[in-house]
DNA sequence: TTAGTTGCAAAGGCTTTGCACGCGC
DNA sequence: GCGCGTGCAAAGCCTTTGCAACTAA
C-alpha cells in the first residue's frame, strides 16, 4: 500500500507555502486531505467540531490563502460551488458528475502539462490547460436506471 | 427546408427547437449570434434598446431556455457569469483570459468528440470532454508588459 | 512587539423563483 | 381559447469585504 510516503505534516506545508501555522489552517489542511474535492461547505463541516470557534470565513480564507500560495487548487465546475483539492502540479483532470456534482481525478491522458496545445491560440498566452469530463457517476447512473426501469 | 443559409432566421431557429418564437427570444438570439460569448448582462444591454419594455429575467429566461432545447451552449468561466454561444455540437474548445474573463473559440485539435478519453472512467458514463485553456488575451499581455517595463 | 489571522457581521454579485398579465399558436 | 412566455419583484446561494481582538513568529 502507498502508506510508504509519510503525509506531510500539514505544519510543515503550510509554513513551507509561506503561511503563518494556525489551528485554522492546519485543520483545513488535514480535512482536504483526507476529502479531496469538498467545497467551503464541506471543509467547514469536518473542521468545526474539532476548533473552538469556527468559521465559514476562516474557511474561506484559508482556502483561498493556499490557494494563492499554491498549495491547493480551485476547481470550479459549472454552476456549483467551488472545490479544493491539494493535488497541485501533477497536471491531472476531472471527471464531473452532472447530476450530483461529484468529482473524481483522473491523470493526464498525455502526461506532461500542457498536455495539449490549440490549434490557434488567438494570441493568447497560455499558461494551463483545464480538461473537464463530464457523465453521469455511477450512483447516479444507478439511480436513473432504476427510475426508468 | 435547406438549413445551409448563412445566418439562419432567428424564429425558423427559435420555432425548430420547439419554442415559442417572441421578441424576446428573437432579439436575444441574434443577439448572441452577433456576439458570442456574451453574459446575460451583455446580451441584455444589447436587446433592450430595441424592446419596449425589456427584462433582465426575460433574458435569463430565453438563454435557459436557449441551453435547454440544444440551441445555444452554456460556457462557464470559473468564477466569471456564465457566458453564452450558439455555435453547438461542433466540439470546439475555448480559450479563457485570466484577466479579462475574454473568451475565444478554438477547434478542437482532435476533430470528433468525445475528443478524448480518460484513462479511468471512475464507473461514470462519460458525455462531454470540455477543454478549457487558461492564458492571457493579447491585449491584457500588453498591458502587462507596458506596466512591468 | 508587530504583522498576519481570526471571528463576527454585513454586503455584494449573479441567478432563480413566484405570480398575474399578455401574446403566440 | 389555451397555455406558454413576459415582466416585475423578491428571495436565494455562494463568496467577499470590513473591522476589532487575538496570536504566531
């Protein structure tokens, strides 16, 4: 199993990010770890019954702080609230679940970012290439099976 | 009835996707063939000079409707209004400025969808690869330099 | 100490919803 | 005439902002 590579201690990434180490953050940190994918909502949930005062905001900003600093990264699927995951560099992708809005990773099919160049780039400077695949996850899929059945 | 006219009527496009054809709609629809990529606030600027009592919620409702009977395509820049297109089921792509929110069309470089295929499904039933690349439009890049030099 | 963070409150942007009137079919 | 669509108003959701008190370094 992967459990060879120790989890970086979450002190140690958020000072490495350049980020002062609070209760707040390290929380944030540990809870979007362990659930890759959550929403403010989300982290807010797992991280409140461990803090003594909790804060929707706080949330927001650590969120947002690691997110600038690079230690976590904004997935933004249509028309829902916005995701975080750690996962920063590895240039992988996201299957989307239209129904639900679950998200799961998937790795770059090509395997070095960008993995793809347009065809003309409008003059553009481009820096990243964001790929988004979007279906039906497999609970829905059951569900609506079971609906038209 | 030949669908091959360059610009296709507005109430023949409105009619054949099964709704009602209104000013409303008309207006909106070539609106948004005029300008691609346009905001519900865009599109509104644009038809209410030419309606006698326009809606801002007319406007959300024509475009949902819009994106609903296949007539029009939903873009939805992370953290920008969503925009709309007509140009539907060519599986282009879209180039996204991080400054500006500008948006431009590319082809896409396979040429039939799904353009691509992740390597794990993740039991999702997969419909649409969506690739958006993030980058810098032309004129945001000069503004860039002009201000770092 | 001192700048960076938190917590609380409130505002803000974008979009949707509810309902009566009017119009396309 | 029937039913969909419009217009007006209001609410809703998610996110950001402002400011005093607090705390990591």
């Amino acid at each position: 199993m992967p459990a060879s590579e120790p989890a970086l201690e979450p002190a140690a990434a958020i000072r490495g990010a350049g980020l002062r180490v609070t209760d707040s953050r390290s929380a944030v940190f540990t809870a979007l770890r362990e659930h890759p994918h959550s929403s403010a909502d989300d982290v807010y949930a797992r991280v409140a019954p461990a803090l003594e005062h909790p804060s929707l905001q706080s949330v927001y900003n650590a969120l947002n702080d690691f997110a600038e600093a690079g230690l976590a990264r904004r997935i933004e699927p249509a028309g829902r609230p916005q995701l975080f995951e750690l996962r920063v560099g590895d240039n992988h992708h996201h299957l989307a679940c239209t129904e639900c809005g679950a998200v799961a990773d998937v790795d770059c099919v090509v395997g070095e970012a960008p993995c793809l160049a347009p065809s003309d780039t409008h003059g553009f400077r481009i820096t990243e290439a964001e790929v988004t695949f979007w279906g039906v996850c497999a609970d829905c899929a059951a569900a609506q099976d079971a609906a038209s059945s």
